[in-house]
C-alpha cells in the first residue's frame, strides 16, 4: 500500500470539464461531489441549477 496526498477542489459547475479533462490528461483519480453547498468568504453558496457547485477529491 502506498501513501496518497489528497487534494480538495470546490468550483463552479461550468469549470467542471475543463478540470476533470486536466485531471485525466496527467493520470490522477479523482472524485465529484455534486450538489455541495455551503459558507465561505463569498457568503452562502447553494447548489442552484446555474452554478451547482461540484466538489472535486483528487488522490
């Protein structure tokens, strides 16, 4: 067994692609959380059908 870093990634639904494409060009894994919603410096962000805020887990 080999130890993993783990990286968080919350964006916006329309940058998904592009990142998920980068993801897979250089051979990560990673995983999609849909639907996240929560609080942060920009104030409360819901999973509205505009942004539907995914959360990426790259391993």
């Amino acid at each position: 067994m080999q130890a993993l870093k783990k990286i968080e990634i919350i964006l916006g639904a329309p940058d998904l692609h592009r990142l998920t494409r980068l993801l897979e060009k250089h051979g990560l894994a990673y995983t999609v959380y849909h639907h996240v919603t929560g609080r942060g410096d920009r104030g409360v962000r819901g999973d509205d059908d505009l942004t539907a805020s995914p959360a990426i887990s790259v391993s």
